[in-house]
C-alpha cells in the first residue's frame, strides 16, 4: 500500500525539548489504512480528542535511525486538525533503549494511497 518516510522526534522527559532524530520509515498496509480511517470517522463523530491504534512494529516493518534502534509500544495517534476537521495521524513509540519517547511528524490520512 503505501511506504512513507517521515521526520522522527525523541522527547527524552516532560520538561524537556524535542530533537529531531532523522527520518523513520513504515509501511501502511490496506488493513491499516481502513482502521486509520475508520478512526478518523469515529472521531468526527464523536468529537473525541485523539484515537490510539496499537501496531505491531514488525507489520511496519519499521526502519529507524541507528541511533534510536528498537522501538516498542508502537501507536498510530490519530486526531483530527482544528481548522479543517480532517484526520491526521503519525507513529507514537518508546525508544526500547531507554523509554524516551519518539514520534513522527504528522500525516493526513486522506494522503494514503
């Protein structure tokens, strides 16, 4: 379906910044696709503020920056944008090494192929 590549961040706290860690690659297969946007359905219709989806990394098959290695607790965080109401959704996931928190920019779900 469709492979993306995108901008990762890591947040090493709460009180502190996020650094880019260079780009993370996944793969959306279609059964994917249909659940980003069934929550994104769900959410226009529900006025919720975000929907998480649990994936398996090895399904994504996940590529990240040497420097980051193994992620786990991988997510799709999916929410829609204020100014449109339109679902957008990026990878949400604990750096295995260390549990600091990475993430991806986001994504509209309406760009899937």
């Amino acid at each position: 379906m469709d492979d993306l590549t995108i901008e990762g961040w890591r947040k090493t706290g709460d009180d502190q910044k996020s650094t880019p860690v260079g780009n993370i690659s996944f793969h959306i297969d279609e059964e994917l696709h249909l659940r980003l946007e069934q929550a994104e359905d769900q959410l226009q219709e529900s006025h919720e503020p975000e929907i998480l989806i649990d994936v398996d990394s090895q399904r994504l098959n996940l590529q990240t920056p040497a420097d980051i290695g193994e992620l786990s607790g991988c997510r799709f965080r999916v929410y829609l944008h204020q100014g449109d109401e339109r679902g957008h959704f990026h990878l949400v996931a604990n750096r295995a090494a260390d549990g600091s928190l990475v993430y991806t920019n986001a994504v509209m779900v309406d760009q899937l192929g």
